[in-house]
C-alpha cells in the first residue's frame, strides 16, 4: 500500500475517532476510561430494554454502540504497538 493510501485511511480513522468521542459528548484529551464510562452511562439511559418502544432512544443507542466500537478498536490497535 502506498504512503498516499495509508495517509488517508488514517485520516479516515482519525475523523471517525473524533465522531466517536463527539456522540459520547467527549473530547480528545479523554482517555479510555472516560470513553468506558460515557458509553455505560449513555447504553443504560438508551438501551430498547429500558425505553420499550422509543425509537429516538433505540437509534441512539445504536449510535452509542457504534461510536463505542470504533474507539475500542482505535484503542485496541494502540495497544498493539
């Protein structure tokens, strides 16, 4: 892969991160705790379990689930290292 291909899937990943982190209500400084804690707070508030029938609440709660799994992974891969 070249340099230019490897630089936008960065930035890809980098802007994707930075959604993440806004749909948690968090910031680029928090680490993953804060991550952790935002996303339990805001699943359990959310969770179809606990709002049965809101929509709003359920496509929410996706939201949070998707913005949790792209910053475990950018954190999973910093571990890597």
């Amino acid at each position: 892969m070249n340099s230019r291909a490897k630089g936008a899937r960065g930035e890809r990943q980098w802007r994707d991160e930075m959604r993440a982190l806004e749909a948690l209500g968090l910031g680029s400084d928090d680490d993953f705790e804060a991550v952790r804690t935002a996303w339990r707070k805001l699943a359990k508030e959310n969770h179809p379990d606990v709002r049965p029938g809101d929509t709003e609440a359920a496509d929410r709660f996706q939201k949070i689930q998707a913005a949790y799994d792209v910053l475990k992974a950018a954190e999973d891969r910093r571990l890597a290292l």
